[in-house]
C-alpha cells in the first residue's frame, strides 16, 4: 500500500508585513525629528595663551537696548562696521574685536552684529577665496583674527584690575 | 450567432501592489537611518545667521527658552546632556555643576546654546559665563538659515 505523502506547504505567512513595517515607519517618524543642527562656533581663548588686550588695541563694538551699534563709543549703522573694522585692521591685523552686548539688549540683537562681524571673511575674499584687501605690510586680509564676546563678570574683573570702578 | 457575441467582459479594478513592499521598506530604512532622538524639544526663534556650521551631534544643550504665556515664569532654561531627554534647571549654579560634571568627564565636551532671539541678552550671558566658568572649551550657538537680505 502506498503512503501518499502529505504536502506541507513552506510558505512565509507575509499578509502582516505591511502593518508592521508601516507601524515602524509611524514609529520613526514621528519620534524622528529633523532638528536644528546648525549654528555659530564661537571660539573660547585657550587658557595657556590668553593674550593680554589693552583696551586701545582693541575694536570695541557695543550692542545697545533696541539693536544699534557703537564702535569704538560711536553710534554706527550695521553696514558701517565692516569698513570700519577692515579700514583698522589695515593698519594693525592682529587687532582684536571686542563683541559687548547690553544686558537689556535681546539675543538676537548680539547675533545679528556677531554674524556680521563673522561674514568678514566672506566680504573681503573674491569668489575664489582669493584676499581683496591688504594690510599696510602687504600680507592680505583675510577676516578679523579674533572675534572675543566677553561675559559680563569678565568685563567687571578686568576693570577691577586696572583698577577702574 | 449567439456563439459569436463575446462573452461579458468585466474590467478588473485593482491596485497593484507588489512594489508597495519595496516602497514601505526604503521609507523604513530612510527613517532608521536617519534616526536621531532630539534631545530638547522646546519651541523657539532661533536666530537667523548667515554663518552656519554643524554643530556637533552628541553635544551638550543648554536651552532658554521665553514663556509660553505671560503668567509663565520668565524664562526656562533646560539642560542635557547630548544623551538624554532635557531637564529644567533653576539657578546659574545648577548649569555650572551640570557643565562641570560633563567637562570631568570629557575634557574636550562641547555644548550648544539655544537660545530664543527675543531672549534678553543678560540671561545669555550669566549661561556662557556659567559655561566658562566651568572651563568649557566649545560653545556653539545655534541659528537658523537667514534667507533674505535685510
């Protein structure tokens, strides 16, 4: 007598795939979020070589209550600051610029002079990153050095050191 | 004739389906791939900048954050740690220990200052200080895309 064999049948059972894998794709979308991942550096001194800056030798920019700007205690519009900085740093490359914000003047106000400042590099090079401007011993300019944003308290502990109240 | 006359024909209405695992499957793998938990959720404005660099993935955030209403408190400051979800803090204290114990742990850790645009800069400024006085080597401050000229 003859056994007939039985068939099994070797299938995988894939009618759920579809829920699971959209139940996935909801899972990671939803928890996935395409966040805000871009921004400003701002470089902190090195504590080891922490130039001393003399207040002299330095550009002072001031963002006032409201968002105007003073350079060097003079009331400037925004597109002046460039030209002003780049017509100092002509003279002395090395200058820094100090970046003081009001307390009462917003966030805001501080980034717009800060993003400004850092577009220096952009506006005085050609599209090929080549320099536009040089200084008065002929080595190009190619942005401001250094860009300091001092704290409040770091502000205060200077003065008391030169003894300024 | 009546062999002639063709029989009834019924136009089949189907979606075809077979792709559809295909599809599902490279939405799947973009979502997974791209998969990153956002560590502070808070609403905000940044600021708008024309300089834009990516900040670093598994930074530290500090996050301030003006009131959703006006009988709110003034202003939340959060704070993670690049790795969990953000958590309030109170006082300028609060961030110095929270920073210092991450720079303790890694020297080189770096953070990243959210901050709204309409945030007065004063509270700005005691949060870097906070950061600094914790001997924190990067700080970046997060922006959007300006788009148009002013």
């Amino acid at each position: 007598m003859r056994i007939q064999k039985k068939e099994i049948a070797s299938e995988i059972f894939t009618g759920s795939m579809a829920d699971i894998s959209f139940l996935l794709i909801i899972y990671f979308m939803i928890t996935s979020a395409f966040s805000a991942d871009r921004g400003m550096d701002f470089a902190l001194p090195e504590e080891t070589d922490t130039p001393e800056i003399k207040q002299e030798d330095s550009i002072d920019v001031h963002v006032l209550r409201g968002g105007a700007v003073e350079v060097d205690a003079k009331g400037m519009p925004l597109e002046g600051i460039l030209p002003y900085v780049l017509d100092k740093l002509k003279q002395n490359p090395e200058k820094p610029v100090i970046l003081r914000t009001d307390p009462d003047a917003t966030y805001g106000d501080m980034i717009r002079v800060f993003d400004l400042l850092r577009q220096a590099q952009s506006e005085w090079t050609d599209a090929d990153g080549r320099p536009l401007y040089m200084d008065v011993h002929g080595n190009p300019l190619v942005g401001i050095k250094t860009i300091s944003i001092p704290t409040r308290r770091e502000i205060e502990n200077l003065w008391s050191m030169l003894g300024i109240q | 004739m009546a062999l002639i006359r063709g029989r009834d024909r019924k136009a089949t209405a189907q979606i075809f389906t077979a792709s559809m695992a295909d599809i599902v499957f490279l939405l799947l793998v973009f979502f997974i791939l791209t998969y990153k938990v956002e560590v502070d959720r808070t609403k905000m404005d940044l600021p708008d900048t024309w300089i834009r660099i990516k900040v670093p993935e598994k930074a530290a955030v500090v996050s301030i954050s003006p009131p959703d209403d006006i009988s709110g408190p003034p202003l939340t400051i959060r704070v993670s740690t690049g790795a969990e979800m953000s958590l309030p803090v109170s006082t300028d204290e609060e961030i110095v220990t929270f920073a210092s114990t991450e720079v303790a742990r890694d020297p080189e850790k770096e953070f990243i200052v959210k901050a709204d645009e309409a945030v007065p800069y004063e509270r700005v400024d005691a949060v870097l200080d906070a950061l600094k006085q914790s001997k924190v080597k990067y700080i970046f401050l997060l922006s959007d895309q300006k788009t148009v000229r002013e």
